[in-house]
C-alpha cells in the first residue's frame, strides 16, 4: 500500500495587524507569516478499509473529527468520492494550542498528503481553497514561506525577498489561549499601535535582522498581555539575552525572539526554560524550502 512521510511545520507572525471586522465577526488581518524548521511528523498510508484512523504520540490529542488532520481526510474522501480509507500517525513536536499553528499545519500536510497518495491531480489553488474551508491560518500552511496574509487568512502574497535565516527562540507558557476569545476581546478601532508591514518587508530585503526585530509587532498583544502578564517578561528576557527582538506569536501565548547566532539562540533557550520554569521551550531557525518545491522528493523519501 502507498505511504508517505510529510513534515508539517509551524509558523510565527513577524508582524499582525488587525484592519478591519466582517459582519459575522471575523477579522480582516495582514500579516508577515513565516514558516519555521519546527516540524510534526505525519505518516500516512492508504488501507483498504473505508475508515480514517488518526493516531499520535499525546495520549490527549482527539483522533476523531475533533482533530484538525482527520477532518481534512474527511473532506478530501468526501469530496472525491474516495471509498479506501487512510491511517494518519502524527508525531507532535510543536506545542498545541500556542500561535503556531500546529493543527493548520497538521490539517494542510493532511490535504498535500491525500492529494498525492490518491493521485488526485490538485493544484496548491485548489488545496488553498479546501483548506480556507477548514480555517484561517490553513491555506497559509499549505503555501508556508515568506508571506503576507490579508482578508481573514485566505489572500496569501508571497515575499518575493526571502527572510534572511536567522536563529528563533520559542517559548510557551503552560497556559491556553483561545483564538477565538483573543479575537472577540480586541477593541480594534482602539489600536494605536500598527505594526510597519512594508517596514518588515523593506528589512527582510536588506537582511537587516536587527531592524526587523525593532519591526516586530501583534495588535494581539493588546488583548492576551493583560490575561498572561508573564509574556511581557518572557519578551523582555530574550531581548536581555540578545535577541534582535521579541513577540508573542498569533493570538498567544508563545513568544519568539530573533536571533543572529544559533548559539546565543540555544543559550537564551536554556536560560528561559531554567527561569521560568518552562518545559515547552524550542530553539528553531527560519525555514527555507532547499528543494523551492513542496513535496519534492528528496533521497527516495517525501518530504515536505
Ligand atoms: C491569530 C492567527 O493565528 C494569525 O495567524 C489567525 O488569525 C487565527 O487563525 P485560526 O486559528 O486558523 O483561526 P480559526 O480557527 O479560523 O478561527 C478561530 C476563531 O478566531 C476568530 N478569528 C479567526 C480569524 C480571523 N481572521 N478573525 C477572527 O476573528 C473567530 O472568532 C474564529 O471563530
Ligand atoms: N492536529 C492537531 N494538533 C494540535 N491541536 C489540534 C489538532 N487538531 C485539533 N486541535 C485542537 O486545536 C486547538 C488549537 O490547537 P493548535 O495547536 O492548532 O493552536 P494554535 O497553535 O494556537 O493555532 P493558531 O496559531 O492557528 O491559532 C487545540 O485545542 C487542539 O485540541
């Protein structure tokens, strides 16, 4: 039977900005979006039987249509009639429920995965559409790169500069944020701090990473700060330990800092983890893609 190893990679927002608000209560956003090497391991294999079996390594995480994965197996089987069924193991790494997308990326590596295990010929357009019906930060984690994400997520324009490969220090605090309450608690016509996209962009271009991380900025913050005050120190203490700067990403709670040095990124990781007491502490690095390809295959394995 067909199988296929997919790594789905987690991303941080080098700046979010809040423009606007939909009747039904969903935010116009832009957003700098970035993929980071920080990756869950997904397997999947086609099984004769008509069933979707989701397995993972946190005994806690849902295996049925409550988990991110499953449901996009749901919809591509549905959608294209597909009477096989799949066998979905998910090796967690990135924390859940932490501004990462984690689930997105699990769910988008999930659509890439059907689309080529069942050979159904998708475009990525095609795949982004699916996966905007999934959620927001879904189709970005099917594109993944350098880009700037507006309307609620589903308009994706990517960087044409890359992001200059710089060090990144996530750390999360053992607490959970939801989206959604982030969200509904943002007063946005009473932000008066806006994040410079063109700023951020014009930065990456010159690969001044130190400009970048005076450039870093989430209208978030503004809400999730006040719920968890410690991710204002957590911010602080990176930039003490020498990040070029320091924010929360998505809608929280984890911050990430800029580094230069890998080095110094895997000392400052270290230190936090040792200060604030923090298990979920990860030193990673800006992702780019070495094949430019998503799904290439590389030393007879797919990865993504
Ligand atoms: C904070 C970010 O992660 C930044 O990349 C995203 O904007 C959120 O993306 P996500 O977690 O995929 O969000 P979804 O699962 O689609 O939505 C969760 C909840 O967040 C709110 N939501 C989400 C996206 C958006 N642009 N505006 C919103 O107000 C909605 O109340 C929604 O019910
Ligand atoms: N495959 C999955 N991995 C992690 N969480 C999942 C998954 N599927 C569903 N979930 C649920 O989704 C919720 C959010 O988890 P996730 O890790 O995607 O959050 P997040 O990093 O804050 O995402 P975002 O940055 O898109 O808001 C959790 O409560 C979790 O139970």
């Amino acid at each position: 039977m067909k199988d296929i190893r997919l790594r789905a990679r987690a991303k941080i927002n080098l700046t979010l900005d809040v423009t606007g608000k939909r009747e039904d209560g969903y935010h116009l956003i832009q957003s700098i979006m970035q993929t980071v090497s920080l990756y869950d391991g997904i397997y999947m294999k086609r099984i004769q039987k008509d069933e979707i079996i989701l397995k993972s390594n946190l005994s806690w995480l849902p295996t049925d249509n409550r988990n991110l994965a499953y449901r996009a197996a749901e919809l591509m089987k549905a959608k294209y009639g597909i009477t096989e069924g799949v066998f979905i193991e998910i090796d967690k790494r990135i924390p859940v429920a932490a501004g990462l997308a984690g689930g997105s990326a699990d769910c988008a590596a999930v659509l890439v995965g059907m689309n080529r295990l069942f050979d159904l010929g998708l475009s990525m357009k095609e795949l982004e559409s699916l996966a905007f019906l999934l959620g927001s930060d879904i189709p970005y984690c099917v594109q993944r790169g350098t880009v700037v994400s507006e309307g609620v997520g589903e308009i994706l324009t990517p960087v044409k500069c890359q992001c200059p490969m710089c060090y990144v220090v996530l750390a999360k605090l053992p607490v959970s944020v939801s989206t959604a309450t982030v969200y509904r608690g943002l007063d946005w016509q009473s932000v008066q701090d806006h994040p410079d996209t063109k700023g951020m962009i014009q930065a990456m271009a010159e690969a001044d990473i130190t400009k970048m991380g005076r450039l870093l900025g989430n209208v978030l913050e503004t809400v999730t700060i006040p719920m968890h005050p410690q991710i204002a120190q957590l911010k602080e203490e990176l930039v003490h330990l020498g990040a070029e700067g320091a924010l929360m990403s998505g809608s929280g709670p984890t911050v990430f800092g800029l580094f230069k040095e890998e080095e110094n990124a895997k000392k400052a990781a270290s230190a936090i983890r040792k200060k604030f007491g923090l298990k979920e502490v990860v030193a990673t690095k800006i992702y780019h893609s070495d094949s430019g390809k998503r799904g290439e295959q590389r030393n007879g394995r797919n990865k993504i």
